[in-house]
C-alpha cells in the first residue's frame, strides 16, 4: 500500500511541476524582450559576442582565405540586420533607420560610429569608429567593421559595396575604412 501512495504522490508532483513549467514559458512568451534578457535593435534580436578571438582562429585555420570568410559573412549579416530593421520599422525612412543603427553601435561593443556619406552616386562612404573592438589591420578582423557596414550601405542605396583602405591609428584608437563600390 505504501508504495501505491507513494506513486500517487509522485504523479500529482509530475502533473504540477508540468503546470508550472508551463506557466512559466507562457510568462516567458508574454514577457517583453528586455524582460527576456534579450537585446533588440529596431525590433531585431541581435547577439552579442566577442568576435575578435573567432577572426584570430579562422586566420590561423585558413591563412589568408579566413578574410574573404569573414568579409562574406560580415557583409551578409550587414545586409541582413538592415533589411530586417527595415522590414520592423516600416514608417520610418532608411535614412533615419541608417542614423539610428549607427547610434546605437557602442551600446552593442562597437565603439562610436562616425559615417560620413562624401557621394551618393556613385556611393562613397568613410566611416571611422572610436575605441573600436578591433584594433588592428592583421588578418580577418579588419572585415568585421568594414564588410558590416558594406553590407548595411549596400542594402541603404541598392548597390553592390565593399570595403576599402582600412587604417587603424593606436593614439586615437581609430578604425577607419571606406566603403564604395
């Protein structure tokens, strides 16, 4: 008998700790994103990370070829994120959406982000960030802020961009690049 009681008890545990289990991923679900722990830029759920070390290990697995990696998929998340932020914001214009992301760059590890369109036609943009994450012109990391930012402009006027002439400068903790086509 004591063992039918105790597989009673044991199911009556099982079928609330079920209920609570579900309510709890119903708060979840219901929660806002911030209540989550999620950062969202734009309504767009972004990751944070410490891309760096990944840059210094694709260089070292595939020498030179780790920067045309890091070039393709840097510039596809580019274009990705800012058709995305597009697509969730869909009164407001691609210039004013193009301020707000480079705004929001040092809240997401970045550095401050300074964009300055010299042409529009054909598209010539320098952008210099400020106490950036990469700090340096070796290998891969480089494309990390340039191929970003290649993506993101080639998606803003509709033609294919890339990155050019990148320069870091240690006194100022500067990274500087061009983007054109």
């Amino acid at each position: 008998m004591g063992t039918e009681t105790n597989m009673v008890e044991y199911e009556q545990t099982e079928a609330e700790t079920d209920l609570e289990a579900q309510t709890t991923a119903k708060k979840e679900r219901e929660a806002k994103p911030e209540e989550r722990g999620e950062i969202r830029f734009f309504g767009v759920r972004v990751l944070v990370a410490d891309l760096v070390p990944s840059c210094e290990k694709i260089d070292r697995m595939f020498g030179s070829g780790g920067e045309a990696i890091v070039h393709y998929m840097w510039f596809a998340s580019g274009q990705s994120l800012f058709d995305k932020i597009i697509i969730s914001n869909p009164g407001k214009t691609p210039e004013e959406l193009l301020k707000s992301l480079v705004n929001a760059q040092p809240s997401a590890g970045w550095g401050k982000v300074f964009m300055r369109i010299v042409q529009a036609d054909p598209p010539l943009v320098v952008i210099v960030v400020k106490n950036p994450p990469v700090k340096t012109l070796k290998g891969s990391q480089k494309h990390l802020i340039g191929s970003f930012w290649a993506g993101v402009l080639s998606k803003y006027f509709n033609r294919q961009l890339t990155c050019k002439n990148f320069v870091y400068e240690a006194d100022k903790d500067e990274f500087s690049c061009t983007v054109t086509i």
